[in-house]
C-alpha cells in the first residue's frame, strides 16, 4: 500500500507541474480490487491533457513503474492504468458529464499525499 501511495504522489506532482486542475485522489482500496487509488485531474484543452498524460508517463517512467495500459490519447478522457493507480485525466465537460468522484463516491478522499 506504501507503494500505491508513493505512486499516486508522483502522479499527482507530474500533474500539478502541467498545472492539471482540480487534481483528485481517490482511495478505491476498500471497495475496489482493481487498484488502490484512482488520481482524477483534468486540463482546459486537447494540448494539455496530452501535455498532462505525457508528463505523467515520463516521471512514471522515471520512478520505475511501467504503464500496463491506456485507453485513449487525448482529447475527452485518458485513463492509464499503472495497477495499484489508475490515473483518470479529462477535458472539463467529460470530468463534469463522468463525475467519478460521485460513481465512486464509497472511496475516500486522500488529502494528505
């Protein structure tokens, strides 16, 4: 779990330095088997939130954690699943229309990273 915890911080470090917005994590390990945290950010165009999952592979990378998949590019909605942290990144109306927060709302806030 202290590994899931230090990679949810990198993740959340990469996105604030491409100034990612409204960066979120979730703890999903109590009602969740798929990961322990899910990192929910989102950028005001298609430019950053390619910026913003470009950065965040990088000092993934970095960090020595490979990227296991992703689904999308750019654009709406980036999901990059890294096994314990699986990383959400969204334009602002799809982080408005998907509301994950809400879907997940039996996850806990994490505000001490």
């Amino acid at each position: 779990m202290e590994q899931a915890r230090n990679m949810a911080r990198i993740v959340c470090h990469a996105l604030e330095e491409k100034k990612g917005e409204a960066v979120t994590v979730l703890d999903i390990s109590k009602v969740s088997i798929m990961a322990d945290y899910f990192v929910i950010a989102n950028g005001n165009n298609d430019s950053q939130v390619r910026a913003l999952v470009e950065n965040v592979d990088e000092k993934m990378q970095e960090a020595g954690f490979t990227l296991k998949q992703q689904e999308g590019k750019g654009g709406a909605w980036v999901l990059m699943d890294y096994g314990d942290v699986i990383v959400h990144i969204f334009d602002k109306e799809n982080r408005l229309f998907y509301n994950l927060e809400r879907i997940w709302s039996d996850g806990v806030v994490v505000e001490d990273l």
